[in-house]
C-alpha cells in the first residue's frame, strides 16, 4: 500500500513538473528571472504536502533566489513574479509567504508584505 502511494506522489511530481517546466519555458514574466530555483525546487512544500515542512532541497532553492532579491528592484521583480505565477501554479500564499522563515532565512524585506500587498 505505502509503495502505492509514494509511486503516485512520484507520478504527479514528474506531471507536474513538465507542466511547470513548459510553463516556465513559455509564459513566466521576465521578473521570474534568477528565481526559478524556488518556483521549481519548492513544489512539494507549496503545492503537493504544504502540511510537511520544506526540504532541503526547496530551502537551498529559496536561499538562492532570495540572495538574488538584493536590492529594491530585485525584491520588486521577485515579488511581481510570485504574486503573477503562484495562482497559475497552484501556489498556496500562505505557505509561499512563509517559505522564507520555515527553511530559518533572513529577509531584508517582508514576504507577507511581497504577497499580500
């Protein structure tokens, strides 16, 4: 029964990744740019069992595309490109606010403000 249920989980991780990456590929605004390690490597946490917390994996994502979001224009772009993607792929805002302080990173902006307004 359990190998039932990981082999689903598998399946739909690889589903919904190729529909994440021909997403990604055709319709993701240019301010997503530099922040796909989030989008791609958080899915689990955000979309799938938003009731576990973030891998590894996710959180090393995370950390790189908010390293990237260093300056007032690159915390604009990011948050532009969250609030414009998350509903096309599923995201749940409250866990996509916070992502940044369940993998215990330090922000110099607000995700609650960045998502909500």
């Amino acid at each position: 029964m359990g190998e039932k249920k990981v082999f689903g989980v598998v399946v739909l991780v690889m589903a919904y990744g190729l529909a994440l990456t021909t997403f990604i590929t055709a319709q993701v605004p240019s301010t997503c740019n530099g922040y796909e390690p989030l989008l791609v490597q958080c899915v689990p946490y955000l979309v799938i069992d938003s009731s576990n917390p973030p891998t590894a994996h996710c959180c090393e994502g995370a950390r790189v595309a908010f390293q990237r979001a260093n300056n007032y224009e690159a915390i604009t772009n990011l948050c532009s490109c969250l609030v414009n993607v998350a509903p096309y792929l599923y995201f749940g805002l409250h866990n996509l606010a916070n992502v940044a302080a369940a993998c215990n990173i330090q922000l110099s902006f607000s995700m609650q403000h960045c998502i909500y307004g």
